[in-house]
C-alpha cells in the first residue's frame, strides 16, 4: 500500500496564434485504491495427533492470493515436547506459497517412543511474511502429542499376534481339508 500521489501539469508555448489564458496549471491526484495483500496464519491452532502417526501435517492458508511467490518463517517457541527426534522433528524454516495458492502445509514428524509420560506439546509460531502480508490471529498452533501407554501398546502387540495365530490356524485347516485320506 501506498499514499497517494500528486503531480502538477503546467500548460506553455503555446504555438498557431492560439493565447493561454489564466488556467494553465492543473494538479492531479492519483488515489490509492491498491489493499492490504492479506494475512497467513494456521488454519487449525489445537491439534491433537497420537504418538504412533509417523508424520502429520499442519495447514497454513492465506486469505488472499499473490502473482508472486510469498514466504514465511515459522519455528518452535513452546511446549514441553523435546526435539531434535526426541519426541518430535521439525526444524525452523520457511514456507512458500507459490504464486496463485492460498494453502501449504508444514511437516510435523512424530517419534513413537518406549518411554511411559504424559502427553506432550509443541508450539508452532508463523513469523515475518514477506511482501506486505501479515500475521493472523491464528499465528500460532499447538500440537499435542497423545502418548500411547504400555498397556496400549501391550493390547497392539497382542492384537496383532492373535490376527497371525488365526491365519496360521486357518491356513492349516485349508491344508488339511484339501488332503486326501489314505
């Protein structure tokens, strides 16, 4: 965005006989009618995502599109889930709208540990956007990190073994029906 402008168009040398008169001076104003570019923020600030998902994603809109690509920084500020693929793994960065795109999406990885602890958060800030875009209100997004328990986990395994058990039983009995009785 920008004021508006003025400039002055000054009217002289006249030529063909023609006279001037007193008006020969004209100031024009240009208005500004140009808008604010718009604001990116998180489109969901509480997220909530289990220990075991691998990877998630969190979207970042715009609320306006650009002919040119936007950036923006975003980085850890918060929560008591340790990095560095501790608990979780997201350096700071930054993301790119690319021209026309109003949506991108930040890649959260998730480390599903053997520890037994409570739940965990990490606090996702968006800073500095370039090309006169702002912060929104939602600048901010927490993730919480659902822990599964032992006892979960327990369940799981043995879950999964009864599933094999019963394929081995069944695929023995398809055995033994197709063998022929001597």
């Amino acid at each position: 965005m920008e004021s508006s402008e003025t400039l002055q168009v000054i009217l002289s040398d006249v030529t063909g006989g023609a006279n001037l008169g007193t008006d020969n001076v004209a100031t024009l104003t240009i208005e500004d009618d140009d808008t604010a570019p718009g604001s990116i923020q998180f489109k969901t600030t509480n997220i909530k995502v289990s220990e075991n998902i691998g990877t998630t994603s969190l979207t970042v809109e715009m609320t306006s599109t650009s002919d040119g690509a936007i950036k923006v920084d975003y980085g850890v500020t918060g929560g008591n889930a340790s990095g560095s693929g501790v608990d979780y793994s997201l350096p700071s960065g930054t993301l790119t709208f690319n021209a026309g795109e109003t949506s991108t999406t930040l890649s959260l990885s998730v480390v599903n540990d053997t520890r037994t602890e409570s739940d965990e958060t990490i606090v996702i800030k968006l800073t500095s956007p370039t090309s006169g875009f702002t912060i929104g209100s939602n600048n901010s997004a927490t993730v919480t990190i659902l822990l599964m328990t032992y006892r979960q986990r327990t369940v799981d395994q043995v879950t999964t073994m009864i599933m094999i058990r019963t394929t081995m039983i069944m695929q023995a009995v398809k055995i033994l029906i197709h063998q022929p009785l001597s």
